[in-house]
C-alpha cells in the first residue's frame, strides 16, 4: 500500500511560536532554500496527525492508535521540518516546546535559535547542536537521552529521572539539575567562578571540577562572585558531573 505524505507550507511571519508533539516518530530540522516553512511526514498510517497554525503558533502532533505496540513490525513516522536560510540567520522563534515519547528528535544539522524552550523527552532521543535559548531552556527526562553541543542558554533546568543528559555549551544564569537515578554531564564553556554551588547527594555522586560530593553529602561552594547565578545540584541514586573551562 502506497504510504501516505503530508507537506504543509507556512509563511515565515506568521510563525513565531513552536510546539511539537509525538508519541511515536523521528523528527528532523533542515535547512531550505525556499522562503517558506516546510513540513513534511510520511509513515504516518499508524497513527493521527496534525499541522496546523493556531494564532501565531505552529502546532505538529502525531499520535499512535495504541494497538499498533503490538505490531512489531511497525514503523516510526517520520517528520522533517524544513526552515529557510533567512529565517535561521535573521528570525528566531518566541517560545518552543517539545513532547516526546519515543523516537528521536534531531536538531544538529542547523543553528536552532528561540526566546524559550520547554523539552519533555519520555523514552526517547534529543539530539542538539548550535541551539541559542536567549532565556530559560527546560528540559524533563524519563528514561530517554538528551545531548547537546555547541549551545547556550539565558538558564538551565534538567529534572532527569533514570535517563541521561549531556549539555555542552554556556550558560548565562541559574543552572538546577535534578536526576534520580540517571546521568547528568555539563561541560561549561564558564570559569567555574562565574557561579555559586549548592550541591545535595542522596545515594548517588556529584562533581564539581576536582570537588566531590557522595552519599548523604551536601554542601556549598563560592570559588569566585558567582556573577551569572547559582548551581543547584541535586542528586538521588544517579550521577552529577560539572565541568568548567
């Protein structure tokens, strides 16, 4: 049976926000060179799907009949979103979220630049390179992987409950990573004196550079004036390293 394929075409001012949602697919941002945002999914009979522009905000979603876990012969739906050179050099998005359940999310083929971004990653992938977040990038892991490259953001928050995080890049403000059994590995392009740490550790372990803090532990540390904010720390049975330039 000949597979369905959606292309959707939106005018460049009249997106400014995002939202993305998918229990199921593999989501991909590229580079056009056409003057318009371009949305294209194919393998989409497995499930329901929409793309639509509510206001100013660009809303993708696909949603999986539930009897299709049992087929395991099933295939991930698969949706590219297609953004042109102007809007990536010139234009950034207001606010963005993400809602993945399975299936990879991948924005490293392009610089991805937005005001906010909200991630919440259930059992899948996220992966992200040149990525500006002007103010707060939040992102909730449960069991799935985020890694990010060459990023920055105004301020960080991570809640990661048995999955695993790798952020490098900068951050201009507070940073608070929580994980409960997982992993969560920063690679700061900051002086560690740019913050101030509070750090708490349950059964798991927490690094700081060269300082560490393992089961029951807490503590506090100021190694500079802690201009850009404060680190907040907080580890259950998992793992927490910081590294700074």
């Amino acid at each position: 049976m000949e597979q369905e394929k959606r292309i959707d075409m939106f005018a460049v001012d009249q997106v400014a926000d995002l939202f993305i949602s998918a229990s199921c697919a593999n989501i991909a941002f590229q580079e056009t060179s056409g003057s318009e945002i371009r949305v294209e999914a194919e393998e989409l009979e497995n499930g329901r799907y929409f793309c639509t522009l509510k206001g100013k905000r660009l809303e993708i979603s696909y949603d999986i009949h539930k009897m299709v876990f049992v087929n395991i012969h099933r295939k991930n739906a698969k949706i590219t979103v297609y953004l042109p050179k102007e809007q990536i050099m010139n234009h950034k998005f207001e606010n963005v979220k993400f809602v993945i359940g399975a299936g990879d999310l991948s924005i490293k083929n392009i610089p991805f630049s937005c005001k906010s971004l909200n991630a919440e990653i259930g059992a899948g992938k996220w992966e992200a390179k040149l990525l500006a977040v002007s103010e707060r990038l939040y992102i909730e892991i449960g069991a799935g992987s985020v890694k990010m490259k060459k990023t920055t953001a105004g301020s960080l928050e991570v809640n990661c409950g048995a999955g695993n995080c790798v952020y490098k890049g900068r951050v201009n403000g507070d940073i608070k990573i929580n994980c409960g059994v997982g992993n969560c590995k920063l690679y700061l392009e900051n002086e560690e004196s740019d913050f101030r740490y509070a750090v708490s550790s349950a059964l798991g372990k927490v690094r700081v550079n060269d300082n560490k803090i393992s089961a029951f532990g807490t503590g506090k540390m100021q190694t500079g004036k802690g201009t850009l904010g404060t680190v907040v720390l907080e580890c259950g049975m998992g793992n927490i390293e910081v590294e700074t330039a």
